[in-house]
C-alpha cells in the first residue's frame, strides 16, 4: 500500500512512511502486544505494507474524544496519556498506553466517535492500520485478515470481561450501600 | 459440517441436525439480528452448514457462569434469562434475551470460563456455532469467516462501549458522593 492508496491519518504529526521498516522492531514485542501474539516475523512484515508511522513529540494529543476516527493505533516506542471527559467536563486520566499496546481499536471496527483523548507523554512511535487498509488485507490476504480480526475480537472480549466485572462490582457496592441506608420505606 | 465433525456442545438439549433447514427464518431476523446485519440468504445458508441447532424448554439451564464452553449462541426462536452471581453468591438477572440476539461470543472467541448463567424462560431454538466451526468456516470460506468475525468484532465493540459508559457514570457518582461528604481532612 503506498501514499496515493492511504491518506494521513494523524496530519498534525511526522508522518515516517509504512510500518515495513520496523517489522523486526514490531516483532520483537510479540511477547507483551496483545494484537501480535500469534504472528510470525513474515506476518508483520506482510502487515507493515498496510500499516503508516507517525512520530508524535511529548505533549502533542493524536486522537481526540468525540471526533471522528477510522483507524486503531499500535504503540511502537513511547507513552500515551488516556483521558476521558467526566460529567463536569473535566478531562479524567483513565489509563497509561505504553509500547506493544493498541489504542483506538473501538472505532476502527464501529466507526462511531472517539471514546478518550490520547496524549503522547513522550516522544513516541506510532503504526496506524485504518479501516480501509483492513478491508484490503482482508480482500488481498484473507488468512492474515481473518488472524488480525480474530485477536482484535479477543482483546475486545477480554475488555469487556473486565469493565463488566468492575461494573458488577460497583452495582454490587451500591446495593450494599442502599441496603445499609435506611430507604424511603423506612422514613 | 456433520455429526462426525461436530459434538452436540448442548448435550441436555434435544439436538435438531444443523442450521440449514432454518436459514430462511434467520435469514428473515437480518433487521434485528446485530450478527447478521450485512448477510444475505445465500451467507446465512451457508453459514447453516457449519451451526447446530437445539430445543431448550422453558426452565432449561442452557449455559451456566463459570463453566467451560467453546460456542456461542444465535436464539432463533424462545426468551432466555442471563443471570451472574454477585458477591454473596446470589444470582441477578442481568439481562433478557430473546430472538436475533447472540449468547456467549465472550468465551467462544477469548476460551475464558462463561460469564453468565442462560436458562430458557419459554421453549426456545438455538443456533450454535462453535471455535472449531468458525475455524473451519476461516479455512474453507474465508471471506465469510472475515464477515463473522467483523461483525463480532462490531458487537463486541459497541457493547464494550456501553459498559465502559455504564462503569464511567458509577464512577462519577461515587466521585460526586464522596465530594460531598466530609473526607478525614474534614474531622
């Protein structure tokens, strides 16, 4: 895939060309990113053709909440910031995304708007794969299509074990809290 | 798919051969079956080959949280009750499922033990597809398995998203709780 194929998706950072460049680098960290657990060196490689770099500087914000977005990132170097925007406004720090994990994967896969803001705490490296260049891969080389969908849906699966869990423990809290409270009932 | 190929994952159902014979029913369930949104009747034929379908009566446990199981579920037809355990053990009915709606995609695609607990609350048709079939269907029809598995992904996306909604609003109230009651700086 070359430039006429993909537009930019991050205007606002350096934009490095495809991720064949840092396949070897990529695959060094199959070990602890998620997406890439079960691929070979021959696999990245093959991805990288689909996949833009970009270099974001410490302080710059890649990805906004609420705006539009068709791409998930993977963090090649670096540190990104997670920030979501509470009932008052107020941008909250829900997580901290270092090398070897993926952002953005949400809507990628469902096209509606951002749920977080990213921030790069430190100059960092990040491989892009848009929606478009998935569509491709799937069309092109459906083993490698069907193996990135496969492990996006375990990561995804695995999220929502986990937010389902705390949210049934925060549900649970609360029945404790309002079964200690005396109710209206009770008034 | 045959019986040689695939065991009945739901040995205490009665067990009705695969799902060809009831591809025109789902194929007529595409508006509200978020699975298969995108398919058409000849996909979802197709698809039939590799799914197993099953009769639950009214009070069957189908699924039960914790267990082992590979599969998730299509209703065809009936209403099943998900329940989870709380803390004390006692289990809440968490959400009501009826027909076009999937059960169990969680632990069909991560292997991790069944988050929830189905019991059939009238007689119902089941679809089961399993790992091994959806395997199979990547092998043998890989651009059916990339649809699937795209729209599993979508699924699991959205309902990761309304979870993590759910989870930030608790976890504002609880901010908003503790505001304003006195904290220890108080006393």
């Amino acid at each position: 895939m070359n430039e006429t194929v993909e537009s930019p998706r991050l205007p606002q950072l350096e934009h490095l060309g495809d991720a064949t460049q840092h396949a070897a680098r990529i695959h060094a960290m199959v070990g602890y990113a998620p997406l890439f657990e079960q691929f070979s060196l021959a696999e990245i490689r093959l991805l990288g053709h689909f996949m833009q770099t970009y270099r974001a500087q410490a302080g710059q914000e890649i990805i906004r909440e609420g705006e539009a977005g068709d791409f998930m990132m993977l963090m090649v170097e670096g540190r990104v910031e997670v920030f979501k925007q509470d009932r008052w406004n107020t941008p909250r720090l829900i997580a901290v995304v270092e090398d070897g994990k993926t952002l953005g994967e949400m809507s990628m896969i469902d096209g509606e708007p951002r749920f977080a803001t990213c921030v790069a705490v430190e100059p960092s490296l990040i491989a892009v794969l848009s929606r478009d260049a998935l569509a491709l891969i799937i069309l092109e080389q459906p083993m490698l299509g069907a193996k990135i969908l496969m492990q996006l849906a375990v990561m995804l699966s695995q999220r929502l074990r986990q937010t389902s869990m705390r949210l049934v423990e925060f549900v649970d809290k609360q029945r404790e809290l309002s079964d200690q409270v005396p109710g209206p009932s009770f008034v």
